[in-house]
C-alpha cells in the first residue's frame, strides 16, 4: 500500500472549506485537468454518507473511470471516501479538518492506495510515477482550493 499526504492551510473558516471539499462537483475543478476530466454524483441527494461519485480521469493519455462512495463524514471534521469500482486495487481518501482560528483551517489529506497486479493502469504506470502524479495534484488540488476560498 502506498500512502501519500499533503496539508495546507486556508485562510477561510472551516465551514466554508469544509463544504468546499465535500461537494463533489468542486473535484473537477481543484484536480488538474490533466488528471480530473469530469467528476459528478451517481446516487444519492447530497454529499453525506454512502453517496457515489464517478471520476473520469486521464492517466498517461490513457482514460480511466472510478466509482467513489463517501464512507464517513463527519461535519467540519473528517471526509473519507474509497474506490468501489476503478483502476486501483484499493484507494482510499481521508481528508481532516482542524479550525486554526476563527479564520483559517487546516487541511490534512492522505491518499492511501495500491495499484493492481494487471490491467491497463499497470501498463503505463510504474509505482513511482503514479505516486508522484498523484502528490503533485493533491498538492496543486489544494492550492487551487486555497486559491479560491481566500480571494475576495
């Protein structure tokens, strides 16, 4: 299982940032578009628990699409999602939230996963430059989020 993580801290209240990262039509918009393609709700009426999302990405020139189910949420807290169909053999996401003042909040992501044995995702992906495609928009994901939530 590889792990990665990033954090970052937005200068906006946790409620705000909290509803940002939770909405699943914002995944488009964050992800690079070299990697998110589109990203929309399959099942459910909001973004709380057992709620599926389909992603449709771009990895190495090549489309993939996964399936994601919100698997805990816990307001202004903690956001888990994991992969119930896709490309990776397990995929889980764990963003936390902690308010750092009445004005700013902290993000702590992890992205825990492992790539499968076979398939196309393997074929054009070695361990390594999935891990580092996958920190890098982690890490541009957040700054764009930054971005937005702190511009007037």
């Amino acid at each position: 299982m590889t792990k990665i993580q990033a954090e970052i801290i937005i200068n906006a209240p946790i409620g705000k940032v909290f509803e940002y990262y939770t909405n699943p039509d914002n995944i488009k918009q964050s992800w690079p578009s070299d990697i998110i393609k589109k990203s929309e709700r399959i099942s459910g009426q909001s973004n709380e628990e057992g709620v599926e999302m389909k992603v449709e990405g771009q990895y190495m020139g090549k489309r993939e699409e996964m399936v994601i189910e919100i698997t805990e949420k816990d307001q202004n807290n903690r956001l888990v999602t994991r992969q119930t169909e896709g490309p990776f053999q397990t995929w889980e996401s764990i963003q936390e939230f902690q308010s750092n003042g009445e004005k700013a909040t902290l993000v702590k992501h992890v992205i825990n996963y492992q790539l499968p044995k076979t398939g196309k995702i393997v074929n054009f992906l070695t361990g390594s430059q999935s891990e580092d495609k996958l920190r890098q928009g982690m890490e541009q994901a957040a700054q764009t989020v930054k971005q937005k939530l702190e511009s007037p």
